[in-house]
C-alpha cells in the first residue's frame, strides 16, 4: 500500500499527503441560514485527524435561492465567515488540505425549501423551473467565482465546482436540460461556457496557488459520455484546473452506451492526456483493493465516501496495517454517533440508505 502514501503535489503546488480523500457528503447539519453547526465541524474535524489527504465539505450552495436541500452548509453571505475560518484552521491543523465544494441546484432546488420558484438553463416545466435571464447567467458566474474568494478569505486551500447529478453546472452542460439559443446554449461548446467562465474567474481572483477542482458526470442526465469525455479533453488543454474528479457512482462500471462498452467507463478518462493536472473518481471506493485498483488504473487519488463515514480514520488504520477490514454495514446508531455523525445526519443516511442501519 506504500504508493497511496505518496504525497501528491497538485499544479497549483499544493501537496496532498496522500491519495485518499473524503468525498463531499451531504449531510443536512449545517444551521438553517447556511453557518457551520459544531456537529458539521465535528465530523469533518474526525475526518482531517484520521488522515484523510484531503477534506472536502458537502456541497456549500453560492446563492440562498440555489440550496439543494435542508442544514446545507453556505457560502453566499459573509456571515458564513466565521465558521468557515474555524473549520479551515482545524482541518489544515492536521495537515489535510481543507477544500469547500461549491454548489448551485438549479432545477432541483425545492421551492418551499427556498421560497420561490428554482431557475434553470432553461424553462421546465417538469420541475416548475424558469429559465434563466442572459443577465442571472452572469450573476450565477459571479456567485461562484464570489464564493470562492469567499472560501480563500476563510483560510480553505482550494474548491471544487460541482458540476454533476443535475445540479445547475450540469444542466447547463446537458442537451436535454438547456435549450438556451444563446452564447450559453447549442452546441457543446456553449453549453460548457459557464464552467468555464467560472473556472477562469476564480483562477483569476483567486490566484494560480489556489486549488481549483471539477466534479463531472460522466453519463446520465442528458450527458453523453461522449461529451463528457471532450469536456474533460478541454479542461485538461486548458490547464486552469488541478483536478478533475468523475462522479462513476461504480469505479468498477462499464458505460450505459452499449456503443462503448466493453471496457470500463473510467478508462475513457485516465487515457486521456492530462499533463500535470490530477484525476480522481468516487463510487464504491471501499476496500483497500478497490483503492488499489483505482490508483493501477490510473486515478492519481480516490474520494471515498461511505467506508469514511463508517471509519473516520481509514487512512490512519489502513497505513498501520495493510490488511485492515473495513467495517460492513449495517450498523448501529451509537455506532455511527461515535464515528462523529450526528443524529441528523444519521437520520438522513437511514432515509437514503435504510440497510446502512442497523433496526
């Protein structure tokens, strides 16, 4: 296991300790107007101490009328500051590096959730979504590129743009979603340009030391795997990113395009040439061999999810002994109470997951 100890040094000259990262989780704890609760401090804190190389929060929405779903951690207010400073001190106290995903759901922002009707690419009727105005494009652009100056100011190392499962970057990118007939509809090439424009924005007010990342769906939602691979072929072209990271769901998947099967879904990504610029994947990292299998199939480090909630230090146990055994589920209440989630967060990992407790 000794390579997924090496340190991992990102474009921006950032070092990561190692190649094993806490995946953004949601994990409704936040207060109601967005601030920090201690209880979400305490579970990324367990985080930072038991290893893990980087600690990504969940995803923090740039805009009040963007939250995605309830206790969702902000980063569109000042307010938010004061949380934010405490929690990037703790987490780079133990030598993580301390990451803030940044969010907008667009179309799948609850309207009684955020008092009025969610926006969109496009109109939906579906969703009860409107479309955009060319000038709330520009103004979404800039809630993001603010909310990253936002996190830089707290003392966080870097962000990641949350760019997958239909949240508002997706839906941009996707063909079904945005029907747009301007300068950010149409063809491919437009419908990336708010990613984009956000991507050069931060980069330019950020600074070249800040890290910067990218979360991706590869398939679903109206991408096409096709179109994601050449989203991806640009980012890495362009070299304004550190990472990009796959949303795979299954590191293991072969694509849904029965055209491209035959091979797994990530290596459609780890052929491509990406220079300096790192790639990771989540999705049923669990095992130290499915770890291993990530990083020989080319990933230069993995986002783990579900194996961190169950042990907040995997990293800790797994550099220890080599032959650790995750824990399986499910599990118990005060079990997971003890691993630093709070009863809220339990509450909604048993509404999502009812197998992950134990009755």
């Amino acid at each position: 296991m000794e390579n997924v100890f090496e340190e991992l040094k990102f474009p921006c000259g950032k070092i990561m300790p190692n190649r094993l990262a806490l995946a953004p989780l949601t994990n409704t704890q936040s207060n109601a107007d967005g601030s920090l609760s201690d209880e979400e401090i305490k579970w990324l804190a367990m985080r930072a101490e038991g290893g893990f190389g980087i600690t990504m929060t969940a995803a923090a929405h740039v805009n009040s009328a963007g939250q995605g779903f309830p206790g969702q951690l902000g980063v569109f207010n000042d307010d938010h500051l004061a949380g934010l400073k405490k929690l990037a001190k703790i987490i780079k106290a133990q030598g993580s590096l301390a990451v803030v995903q940044l969010h907008h759901a667009g179309l799948r922002s609850p309207r009684e959730l955020i008092g009025e009707m969610p926006v969109a690419p496009s109109p939906s009727e579906k969703f009860s979504a409107r479309g955009l105005s060319h000038g709330e494009v520009k103004s979404l652009i800039e809630d993001f590129i603010t909310g990253a100056e936002r996190a830089k100011a707290a003392g966080f190392d870097g962000v990641e743009l949350h760019a997958a499962h239909n949240y508002i970057i997706c839906q941009f990118l996707s063909s079904e979603f945005n029907q747009r007939t301007d300068e950010y509809g149409g063809s491919l090439q437009n419908r990336s340009r708010v990613l984009f424009d956000i991507i050069t924005g931060i980069r330019e007010r950020c600074g070249k030391e800040f890290l910067l990342g990218v979360r991706l769906t590869p398939e679903r939602h109206g991408i096409e795997l096709e179109e994601a691979i050449a989203t991806a072929k640009v980012l890495f072209e362009k070299k304004e990113i550190d990472f990009l990271d796959i949303s795979a769901w299954n590191v293991y998947k072969e694509p849904v395009d029965e055209a491209l099967q035959g091979r797994r879904l990530l290596s459609y990504f780890t052929e491509l040439d990406r220079g300096a610029i790192c790639l990771s994947a989540a999705g049923k990292v669990y095992t130290p061999e499915d770890i291993n299998y990530c990083l020989e199939a080319g990933l230069d480090f993995v986002l783990m999810g579900r194996a961190a909630m169950l042990h907040h230090n995997y990293p800790a146990l797994l550099k220890s002994d080599s032959g650790f055994v995750p824990n399986r589920i499910p599990v118990s209440r005060d079990y997971l109470l003890a691993e630093g989630l709070s009863e809220r967060f339990i509450d909604y990992v048993g509404g999502q997951w009812p197998d992950f407790i134990a009755s």
